[in-house]
C-alpha cells in the first residue's frame, strides 16, 4: 500500500482496522469521523456547482430576456418610423 493509501484509514477494510486495534475501537471512530468529513467536504462542493450553475443559468436567462426586449423596441422603432412616413405622405 502507498504511504497516503496507509495514512488514508478510510480507505482501511475492517481487516487493516482489526489489524492495527487499539484500545476501544479508535480507529473505527477515526475512520468514521474522516468518513463523515470526507462526505460533509465532497456535498459542500457539490453545492457549491450547483449554485455556480443557478447563477450562471440565471445571468444566461436575464441576457435572453435583455436581448429579446432590445429585439422588440428596434421593431417597434423602426414601425413608428414608417407610421410617421405613412402619416407625412397624405
């Protein structure tokens, strides 16, 4: 086993944890506790993506909307300009 394999105990079967015993199960309660760490640090970063993700899809949906509503004014820009040319012409 590599030296951060052998340090790494919750990569330890029960095996290597009955192997290296000592008094009242520590190393069980060691590998449980960098277990738990290990899962608390790993949902962490996941939220952290998937709020990266929300923001980002939000920026996306609000540059959309921007683009769409700049869309309609030059459309209704340029139909008032050909109304006042309409309106100049009788």
């Amino acid at each position: 086993m590599s030296s951060s394999a052998t340090n790494d105990i919750t990569k330890w079967s029960n095996e290597q944890l009955c192997e290296h015993d000592d008094d009242e199960d520590d190393l069980y309660k060691r590998k449980s506790t960098e277990c738990r760490c290990h899962m608390k640090a790993q949902k962490e970063v996941e939220h952290q993506r998937a709020e990266e993700e929300r923001s980002q899809l939000e920026e996306e949906f609000e540059e959309e909307e921007m683009a769409k509503v700049a869309k309609e004014r030059e459309a209704l820009k340029g139909q008032s300009e050909e109304e006042a040319e309409v309106d100049e012409s009788v």
